[in-house]
C-alpha cells in the first residue's frame, strides 16, 4: 500500500515556526515523524512531545552546532533536513545596500551551506542514509526583477544541493531542493509591498499581475510545498537525487 509514512523518522525544519516551513512541520507529524522546529523566535509553540523547538540562527555557526546537539540530545538521532528558512529583500540591482546584500546571501546561501554541513556529519555517523531538501525557489532558475540578492542567493542553493548530492550519495543520502512558484505567505505579503512601493503600484495590482503568470489559475498555499517536501523525506524519492524541483503552478517549466 503507498502511504507516505514517516513514523519514528526525526527531522529538522528551518524557518519552521511560519509560512511554508510550519506547513512542511504540520505534514510531517501528519506521517508520524518527530520535529525539530528551528527559527529566531516563535509566536506559538504546540504542546506536544514530537515537537521541539529550537531557537537559531541558521546563519550562525555555533548556534548550528548547539542546536544539532539539543536535537540529538532530545530525539536521539536526524533523518531529515528541510533548509527551509529564506528572507528576501527588494531593490533595483544598480541600487541593492551591501547590508542587505550580506544579509540575504548569509540566511539563504550560508544557512543552507552550514546546516547541511552540520547534520550530513550526523548522517555519515549513522550511516542510514537520509534526506536532505532545500528551499529554493523558481527565483533559482529565473531572474526577476528588483530581486537580485535573492535571485543569487536562490542560485546558490540549486548549486549547492547538486554539489552535496553528488558527494553525499555514496552514503545514501538524497539532497534535493523545491523550487516554489508564488506562495501566500508573510514574505510574499511584504515584497508585494516593498516591490510596488518601488514599481509605483500598489500591492493589489501587484497580486492581480501575479495571478495573470500561473496557469493553474491561482498562487500557492504552503500547503501545496509541503505536499512535495513530504515526498522528497520519504522512500517514494529513493531514486531522486540533485534535483530542483518546480512546484508553481506551471509558472516556471
Ligand atoms: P516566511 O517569512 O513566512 O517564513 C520564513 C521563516 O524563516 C520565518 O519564520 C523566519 O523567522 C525564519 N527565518 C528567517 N531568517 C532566519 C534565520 N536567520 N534563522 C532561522 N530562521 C529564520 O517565508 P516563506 O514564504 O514561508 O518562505 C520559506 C522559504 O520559501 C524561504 O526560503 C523562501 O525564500 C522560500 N520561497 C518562498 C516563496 C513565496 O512566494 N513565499 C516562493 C519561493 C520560495
């Protein structure tokens, strides 16, 4: 019988406490897998014993290790990594602020470079394989305007996740990366503003000119990422490796 059944599998869930990221915890305690939820800060936790929250900065090196050593310490052991936190900000490129710059490239591209690192160690250790999946975005294969840190950054992380699935398959471990279309989330509430207050629109026509790209006919709900993520974590993905998978609605090709 298919099913895709995660009982007893422990994964790890970057940006897990909104948008996407809670939506891909919420789907794997659906399947019976125990969840390390690590984010800079939680307006809500749920009390339940196969969730444990992590408060960490994925750009951080120590706060990585100490993190990766609560989780074994609270669970035993890693299965899974979704490389899931993101932040995205908006600029012309001629005009992009090296801050922000270094910002964005250091949550998206080093946090997914420094948590894949810490918990593949991990992996080896166990030598059960695993799967690791990372957050891209169609920002990884396209450009798109006012949006060149993120664009670089979501580059990075198709590249990284073909370096580390070619290393890492010899010990069975899966590295692969979703790449989502246009998603309901804080983040995309935000850089429709931020976008339109640059383009001189306001954010509904903004949402009117993102509805009119899909040819499904409307954006996503985290739920729709999700859906794949708990695909790529379960053994229906075993043959799959160093892939960017497009979850937009026909957006992206
Ligand atoms: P969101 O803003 O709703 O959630 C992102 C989460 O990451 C937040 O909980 C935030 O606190 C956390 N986070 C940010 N910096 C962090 C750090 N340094 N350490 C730990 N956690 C941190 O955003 P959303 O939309 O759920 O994004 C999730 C991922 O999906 C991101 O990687 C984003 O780039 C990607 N994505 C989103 C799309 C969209 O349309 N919303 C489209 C394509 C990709």
């Amino acid at each position: 019988m298919y099913t895709m059944d995660l009982t007893g599998k422990v994964a790890i869930v970057t940006g897990g406490g909104n948008g996407i990221g809670k939506a891909i915890v919420h789907a794997f305690l659906d399947c019976g897998a125990l969840v390390a939820v690590v984010d800079l800060s939680f307006n809500e936790m749920t009390s339940d014993e196969r969730l444990f929250y992590v408060q960490t900065d994925v750009s951080n090196h120590e706060q990585i290790d100490t993190m990766i050593e609560s989780v074994i310490d609270y669970f035993g052991r890693i299965d899974i990594l979704v490389n899931n936190a993101g932040i995205s900000t908006m600029d012309y490129f001629v005009d992009i602020k090296e801050k922000d710059w270094d910002k964005t490239m250091d949550v998206n591209a080093k946090g997914v470079y420094l948590c894949t690192q810490a918990v593949a160690k991990i992996l080896k250790q166990q030598a059960s394989g695993g799967k690791i999946i990372n957050i891209s975005s169609q920002a990884g294969k396209n450009g798109y305007r006012l949006m060149g840190s993120y664009v670089a950054s979501k580059h990075a992380v198709l590249g990284m996740t073909k370096v580390a699935a070619l290393e890492l398959a010899k010990h069975k471990i899966n590295v692969n990366a979703v790449c989502p279309g246009i998603v309901e989330t804080n983040m995309k509430r935000t850089e429709r503003t931020i976008g339109g207050e640059l383009r001189g629109l306001d954010a509904e026509a903004i949402e009117t000119e993102d509805n009119a790209q899909i040819p499904l006919g409307r954006t996503a709900v985290p739920g729709d990422i999700a859906n794949v993520v708990v695909f790529l974590a379960s053994k229906y993905s075993d043959y799959m490796t160093g892939q960017g998978i497009n979850v937009t609605g026909g957006m992206t090709m």
